[in-house]
C-alpha cells in the first residue's frame, strides 16, 4: 500500500527491487480513505508504474489516475465483494470500461468473503448493472436501460483469461488452446434443476453455476479433482487444522469471539407514516 496525501513514497524501494528483478508488482490503489490518486501520481511521477502492473480495487480514482493506469499498460483486479462490504468505493467496472484497462476477478480475503469465482462473477455484473440502472433513472429526462453493457461472458472472461493477463500467464493458462498447460474447470451437475434446460451457457455459468457443480478440475493437465471430489493433496488433514485454528483462537480470544459474531448495529429510525390502513 502506497501513502495516502503524502509525498513520502517508502515502497518506491521495493518497486526498484521488483524491476532489477523483473517481477510484476500488485498493490492496493483507490481504497477510499487509504490509498488514493496521491499513490498513483507518487508512482507515476518515480517511473514504477510499468506495464503488467495489477492495482487491486482501484475503486476511488480520479479520471486522471484511471488514464494513469491504462496509458502504462497496467490492469486492475476486482474485489466486488470486498469493495461492495468495506466502503473501499464502489465497483469500477463503468470507469474500467470506459478507459479501456484490462480486469480480472479476486475475493480479497477468503475468511470473510465467498472463496470462489462464481460469487465474485455474479457480484461484479449485479453492481455493475445496479449502477447503470441507476445512473440513467437519475438523468433528465430519465432513461429505461434496455441493453446492459456487462455481459455474463465479459465477466467469465475476467476470472479466466483476465486473471492469465493479469499474471502475466495467458499464453500458457486462461483459455482452452494448443499448447497450452491444460487447466481445466468442468462443471457437470446432472442432479441439479438449474442445469436443465441449458439455453445460455455464459448465463449459465455466471447465474446458475456454484462450488458444488464442479465435477472436474485438471492443473498442467493432471487430474486433481474428480466427480466433485479433490483428489490432491490431503484435504481432510488440511480441515483438521483449520479446526484446531478455530479452536484456539475461540479459547484464547474468550468472551470476545462470540461478541465479534455479534457486533453492534446502528438503530434505523422508522420514518413517521400518515398513512392508516381501514379495513
């Protein structure tokens, strides 16, 4: 993370280790309230904002910052969920669109938001079409949007071959082609009503698809889940621990652990109503 109205730059420093390297930087940008458009102009203005660079939410920039990042070659990767909960700003897929910088998809933290990409799919088209809506009944006179710009395939896109891009990967995993590595999803579900009738396939996948519905998965073309069983690694010794984890933390925590399930909620006042119901 970068500073927030500061011209002190500390990670400048690693910035030049990751170019000496050659290795691609991510960094949080436009977390309202933490890192805004100061980090982008202190990284641009040191020359560190080089192509391939993913800047995470990027949700309160500047239309100047948002130019920064697509003339440098760089790309962003959404959190939808993670911005839509944490007031990080609101989602920018409009603002990625209209500048023409590359996305892809991400959860932020696993602990607290869904741990998969079909939740992070359907939450970035939601908020993105929310938002048009929005926006066209607020004009003068206001608009009925018939024809949505995100599309569920721009979205499947983004946690495919947006994340490859991203990585710096797509020409060896993000899509089905020669001689590329061989990672597969296969989603199969023949017990599922939603799987029938399959009109949509992108729908399908965006709308209908979960965890569940993951029949097969291929790394480097080597089968690590099949029949909707992992078949890698130990998973059941993987739980074990996540269970004594939970366990310990409970125990050292005490009282608190349970109060933080439970946090206090602001009280909404309900508005006074003239209206009275006659039967």
């Amino acid at each position: 993370d970068v500073p927030n109205q500061d011209d002190e730059f500390p990670e400048l420093a690693a910035y030049r280790v990751a170019q000496d390297l050659g290795l691609r930087v991510t960094t949080h940008a436009g977390v309202w309230g933490a890192t805004n458009d100061w980090g982008i102009r202190n990284a641009y203005e040191a020359g560190v904002m080089l192509e391939g660079y993913t800047y995470v939410h990027a949700a309160s920039l500047s239309a100047d910052s948002y130019q920064k990042i697509a003339a440098t070659g760089g790309n962003v990767s959404l959190a939808t969920e993670s911005e839509d909960t944490c007031g990080q700003g609101y989602p920018p897929i409009h603002q990625l669109r209209k500048y023409g910088i590359p996305t892809s998809l991400s959860v932020d933290t696993s602990v607290w938001f869904s741990a998969d990409l079909f939740s992070a799919m359907r939450a970035t088209v939601n908020a993105d079409r929310a938002l048009e809506h929005y926006l066209a009944h607020r004009l003068e006179p206001a608009e009925t949007i018939t024809h949505v710009k995100l599309r569920a395939e721009d979205v499947v896109h983004m946690a495919t071959r947006g994340g490859a891009q991203a990585l710096g990967k797509d020409d060896q995993i993000g899509s089905l082609e020669k001689g590329k590595l061989g990672d597969v999803v296969l989603l199969k579900n023949e017990d599922s009503p939603t799987w029938a009738p399959l009109v949509n396939p992108w729908g399908q996948v965006v709308y209908q698809a979960q965890r569940g519905d993951v029949h097969t998965v291929l790394v480097g073309g080597e089968v690590v889940k099949w029949d909707g069983k992992v078949t890698a690694g130990d998973l059941k010794g993987v739980r074990a621990k996540l269970d004594d984890t939970v366990a310990y933390l409970e125990r050292e925590v005490g009282d608190d652990w349970i109060a933080g399930q439970h946090p206090d909620i602001p009280e909404t006042e309900v508005l006074y109503n003239p209206y009275k119901y006659k039967k």
